[in-house]
C-alpha cells in the first residue's frame, strides 16, 4: 500500500495555545492558601513537569478558566535569555490544580487529527528546538503566540502518528527508571545522614558546629557570566542553575561558553556550587571528575571546602535534609526572584562529625550511588532515540525549520524585549 503523505498544519488549529498569568511580585506568595493558586515557570520544566519545588501561589482571581492546566496539557517556556531554553516543553501527565507564568505558555491539543503524545514528543524534539532557538530577541528571546499559532507541524495518518509514540513511549520507560533510582538514592542519602550523624537542626549527638566559611579554603566565589552555546569538542561545559538535577547531578543537556579566561572558574573535584537566586535558590551541586571538564555560571555561588575538616559528601548530604530546607527559606531575600548572597551561605552552621564516621557514611553513599547508576544502561539508547528517531520517522519534510515572525508582528520582533509584552492577557 502506498504510504499516506504527512500533512503540515498550523499549531494554532490542531492546539489551543494559551499564554500564562501575568501577577506583580506582591501578588506571589511561597506558600499555599485556600484562594491562592500555584504557578508552573520555566524553571519548572524539565524531561517532565516539576509540580513540587519552585512554585510560587497567587491570588486564584487572577487565573482565567482557560489558564488552568488540565492533565494532557504541554507547558513550554516561551521567554528566556538562553536560546537553549526558550522552547522547553514537557506534558503535564497528571491533573493537577494550578497554573503558568508570563513567561510559559500552555499548548492544548484540540484535533482529532492529531495524537496528544505525537505533539508533545514533536515540540521536545530537536527539530522544534531549533526553530525555537531562532526566536528574535538579542537579550532575551520571546516566541510570540502568533508565531507559534502559524508553526507548521508535521502531521502523518493518526495510525502512524501512533505507532511513533508507541516506539518513544518504550524510550522513556528507560529514562523513568533512571528516575526512579535517583528518587530512591535522593531518599536515601537524608536518611542515612539523620540516622549516623542526626538532625543537623538540634545537633542531638554533640559534634563540633563550624560554618560553611570557617570549613572553605576557598568561597564564596561567583560564577562567570557568559552565553551559552552548543558545546564543542575539548571546550568546558557551562554548568547553570537548569542544568542542576534533584540529588546533584547534571542534566544531559551540555552547553559550552566562549570565555577567554576560563580556567579560574574551572571546578575541582569535590566543590560545592549552591544556587543563589530564583526559584530554585539553594539548590547544591557537589562536582565530580566524571562531570566532564566544567565552569560555573554566574548566579551559582562556589564552596571549596578544607578537606581534612568535613567531605564535600557530608556537607551534600546535609543540604538534603528537612533542617536545609527550613534554613534556606529562612535566609531567602524576597518571593517572586528569592535570592541568597555569598555571606549568608558563609554562615551555614554545620555539624563535623569525626573523619572516621564520615568516610564510612561515603562508603555508603558511594555504593549506593554505584548501584542507581546501574540504571544508566539503557539511557544512551534512549537519549539517541529521542534525538534522531522523531526526524526520521518524519523524514525531516516539515518546513519550518526557520523562524518567520508573523507579519504583523514583524516590526515588534525587531525589538529587544525584556519579556512578555504589556497588555497581555492575564
């Protein structure tokens, strides 16, 4: 039987796309209330959705019906400084009772022409990231509603459209399992730290306390601030707050940064790099030689601790626990853009167990760390397939693979906006 041609629609027919609330820093709150409602940002985007942590509850007056998230929906990150970001999606595979930013927009499958799943895995594919990544903006780049109504999307028989989501479907099982071992060793690493040293909070068995300065030979220091690109062979890698997993690891999308003078925020084995604003603030990073050769950015704030007094592993398994948390939320600055500056880090108080205790909690978090890695296997198989398999099922016909600003809105691309344009629906 003769294949059926793939068809090219317009996004705008086959989803809704929905642009997110736009709220005043006084209208957030960071935490919730029975007439508040939560808000999802690009922070929060990732291969999935992070429903948890980041989120911000505004008044629910300000949430218009449509700008609820309904499960099935696809939230992209519409403004961002990064070219790498800008055009993030991830599904929302649950109901969940809450909302987007102004700088996310919410895309809602419509047409029974086309496969919920088909266009969630098209717009993570590489083929639409690099549409996105053309977005006009010099600071900041904005993919404009309009624009994104007008992308063509490549549409073959829904049959086939199925079959395709049934192959990636089984790709990301593979990444679920890794998921799900660095849950448990998340789990694992504060429990284990509560259980040999106690409650950092309370100090139960009496050690020493020193603060985070008084245990650095080196910190704080700042990262460099510099833009991103596509990493090159032999060149650091860029390490940024989104590149951060829940646990401390890295993401796998690796950026480079054209720095002339790079070596001084090149990370050793065993620093500690904290988050120091957004929504994120407070997030650690401890770096480890198989990390690949790395810098810092700018908002990430660097701890290079005396190791004869604590390991670099202890003090991470501190930052997991509850006591951590309740610290950082104390410490933070404001709501909307919190924030954490270098002598406040300085003055973390920290419990110093003698070395003997603490090299044999590494022991155990190092074998627990061997084993989640186990998972790893299949993921390279995964991460091709998502990467190559979209556009060659597709064959690579859509022809939208340059950003074409909507004509009216061509003179309003020519700006360098700094987000979402005033006016815009709430």
């Amino acid at each position: 039987m003769k294949p059926q041609p793939v068809k090219h629609m317009p996004l705008g027919e086959v989803a809704d796309v929905i642009r997110g609330v736009t709220f005043r820093k006084s209208d957030a709150a960071d935490s919730p209330a029975s007439d508040r409602t939560p808000v999802l940002r690009a922070g929060n985007i990732g291969k999935d959705l992070d429903l948890d942590n980041g989120l911000v509850w505004v008044p629910s007056d300000l949430v218009l019906q449509k700008q609820r998230t309904l499960r099935g929906d696809i939230v992209m990150c519409a403004s961002s400084g990064s070219s790498v970001v800008v055009g993030k999606s991830a599904p929302l595979r649950q109901q969940w009772n809450g909302t987007i930013g102004a700088f996310c927009i919410v895309i809602r499958p419509k047409s029974k022409a086309c496969d919920p799943g088909f266009l969630g895995f098209f717009l993570g594919s590489p083929h639409f990231r690099q549409w996105a990544s053309q977005a006009p903006g010099a600071n900041i780049k904005n993919i404009r509603k309009s624009d994104l109504q007008q992308y063509l999307v490549p549409l073959p028989p829904l049959d086939e459209q199925r079959r395709i989501v049934a192959i990636l479907n089984r790709a990301a099982k593979i990444e679920r399992l890794k998921k799900q071992a660095q849950e448990r060793l998340r789990e694992f690493i504060p429990a284990l730290f509560v259980k040999m040293f106690g409650d950092p909070a309370g100090n139960p068995m009496g050690w020493p306390v020193l603060s985070l300065g008084e245990l650095s030979v080196i910190g704080p220091q700042y990262g460099a601030n510099a833009r991103s690109k596509t990493l090159l062979s032999g060149e650091p890698r860029y390490v940024r707050i989104t590149d951060i997993q829940e646990g401390g690891g890295l993401s796998d999308e690796a950026v480079g940064v054209p720095l002339p003078n790079w070596e001084k925020y090149r990370l050793r084995d065993g620093d500690l790099l904290f988050a120091r604003s957004g929504a994120t603030v407070g997030k650690p990073y401890i770096y480890r030689p198989q990390d690949g050769l790395c810098v810092f950015a700018g908002y990430l704030i660097r701890f290079r601790l005396e190791a004869t007094k604590l390991h670099p592993e202890v003090l991470f398994g501190l930052t997991q626990t509850y006591a951590y948390s309740a610290w950082v939320k104390s410490k933070r600055r404001t709501v909307a853009q919190p924030n954490i500056n270098g002598r406040e880090f300085a003055t973390l108080r920290i419990p110093v167990p003698p070395r003997r205790l603490q090299n044999q909690y590494v022991q155990m978090v190092e074998a627990a760390r061997s084993t989640a890695a186990l998972a790893d296997s299949g993921v390279a198989v995964s991460s091709a397939l998502n990467m190559s398999l979209m556009p060659q099922l597709l064959q690579n016909q859509s022809p939208s693979m340059q950003y074409h600003p909507s004509q009216m809105d061509m003179s309003l691309s020519l700006r360098q906006s700094g987000g979402p344009a005033s006016g815009e629906e709430k």
